[in-house]
C-alpha cells in the first residue's frame, strides 16, 4: 500500500529543490546518514579548503514492514573524498531483518540482502556571470549495486544560477537531468540560502536533499535542525530472492536536531538524533518496470559526520 502522494508533494514543496549528490534517481544517500548537496547554498564569500575528507555513520533502529510483516534496520557508513571541484563518495548501508519467515518480499524465505552499496564520483563549478549571478553546473556518474556491478550505473547532470538579492540571502534555479537503468527523468529546481552556518546567529538553506536552519552561539558551537531526502535505486544480485537481477528504490524522509563542533577552523564533528518517517521499498525486475512496493513504519536513528579540510 502506497502512502499518500500528497504528504511528499508538501515536503517537496515545502524543502524546495536543490541539486544533490548520489544515484541518478535517488533524493540522497542512503538510509541512516546524513545526504550532502552538490551545489551548497553559501551566501558571500566562503573560504574552502582544497581538500576535504568527510566521514559519516548513521543507525536507523527496527521498523516494522507494512505494519506488522517482519522488521529491519540499517547501520550505514559513508566517505568522501574532495579534491577542489571533483568529489568521490562511497556509501555502504548494512540491514538487519527480524521475523524474516514474514518478510512479504523475500519469496524464498531468504534474508532480503544483507548490504547495498553505491559509488559516486561527481564534478562541480561555478562560474561569476556579474557582481551578483553565479552559473553553477555539475556531472556526476554513479553505480549503486548489492554485489554485480553490471546494470547498475546511472549518471545526472545539472545547471543552474544563483543570485544574491543582498549580502545575506541568495536565491538558486535550474534543471537536473537524470538517467538509470529504470528510467530517465528531469527535475526542475528552487533553493533559497539565507546567510551561513559559519555566520554567528542564524542561518537557514532550503532545498533538496536537506533543508536546515542553524544557529551558531560561538566560533566552536552551534545546532542544526535539518529535513532530509533519503534513499537511492540499487541494482539487486543475480539470485536475489526478492527480484532476480531487478531492482530496489530505497525511499523516505529524516529529520533531526544536530549539535556541531569545531574544535579546529578546518575541522566539523556533526552529532544527533533523527527520526525515519513517510519510509516505502519499491521493487523492479530487470526490466526496470515496477512491480509492488512496501510502507516501512516510521522509527528513531542517530548520525555522526566528521569533516576534516586540509
């Protein structure tokens, strides 16, 4: 059964549209950490550090599959490597199931899959047309797989600008173009960023795959509340006892409140607890058609992210 349309048609509308990083179909990482954007929301001039390293874990504790069909949960690990413009990520999400004898999925009463994995390497720039528009663009290519690599790549591209109405709030729009193995799509995209997280007091980003609003007490401390597209289509392995060679779109909502620390200027510890809602597993065969989807019940998590420039 297919949760209510018009509850993601608000959070999409309410979170606006941001281009992000991850599957060419997928709103974001995978369940349990915390997805980042491409295009960041920055307003004024930001110093960034040439090379970055960020690791994150996340816990998303037991759901119960349509209500009372067995359970599962997720621990998840993700690292990124940037490098000036170019970012290469890796993400690995490891399920447990209870009950597994009543998974409605898995039809030989085999254990779903154990990990799902993804693999993206993205490109992106921006470029100042006048004092206040910036053209941005990105590329990314990607493949999201439990064990065969094969029918499992997909790649976006997207373009956009970004103009500052004044020094505090900055306003982005463009297109996304995506493409997978189940399908191509084109997405239309709106942010608005007012100042940022590094500012003292408050600061605010709205789009997709987060939405936050912070506030910063000193140069070492300050909290975030975030809202955050999660999941991503992933190729399943060649004897999979849910859909031989096919497919499974991973979807759902988080939101948390977050306290952040920088202990160093080029060093950011992220630490909180989340809430898993509006969860649904849609499975495809190896054809990329549709065939049923499940609703996973809503449930608390955790994410840890350390970020270290250099």
């Amino acid at each position: 059964m297919r949760k209510s349309y018009l509850l993601r048609a608000f959070v999409v509308c309410l979170c606006l549209t941001v281009f992000g990083t991850g599957n060419a179909l997928a709103a974001g990482g995978q369940e349990g950490t915390q997805p980042t954007s491409i295009f960041g929301a920055d307003v004024g001039p930001v110093k960034r550090p040439t090379a970055s390293l960020s690791v994150s874990t996340g816990l998303v504790s037991d759901a119960k599959i349509e209500g009372d069909e067995g359970k599962t949960s997720v621990a998840s690990a993700r690292a990124t490597l940037r490098y000036s413009n170019f970012a290469l990520t890796y993400n690995v999400a490891s399920y447990g199931w209870d009950d597994e004898e009543d998974i409605p999925f898995s039809y030989r009463d085999e254990t779903p899959w154990k990990a799902l994995h993804s693999v993206t390497a993205s490109y992106r720039n921006e470029m100042p047309l006048t004092e206040k528009l910036t053209l941005f663009g990105s590329l990314a290519v990607s493949s999201s797989f439990e064990e065969e690599l094969s029918d499992s790549f997909g790649g976006s591209v997207a373009s956009g600008v970004s103009y500052a109405i004044t020094d505090d709030w900055k306003v982005l729009g463009g297109v996304a173009l995506t493409a997978h193995p189940i399908g191509f799509g084109v997405r239309p995209a709106l942010g608005l960023a007012y100042r940022t997280p590094r500012s003292m007091g408050f600061s605010l980003a709205l789009g997709t795959p987060v939405s936050s609003a912070s506030y910063r007490f000193s140069k070492s401390f300050a909290l975030r509340a975030s809202a955050s597209l999660v999941g991503g289509t992933y190729r399943l392995r060649d004897d999979s006892p849910v859909r031989e060679k096919g497919y499974v779109g991973i979807s759902g909502l988080s939101a948390g409140l977050y306290a952040m620390w920088n202990p160093l200027p080029n060093l950011s510890v992220m630490a909180g607890p989340d809430w898993h809602f509006n969860r649904e597993y849609t499975f495809y065969d190896d054809d990329g058609d549709e065939k049923d989807s499940y609703d996973i019940d809503d449930t608390i998590g955790a994410t840890l992210r350390v970020n270290w420039g250099f």
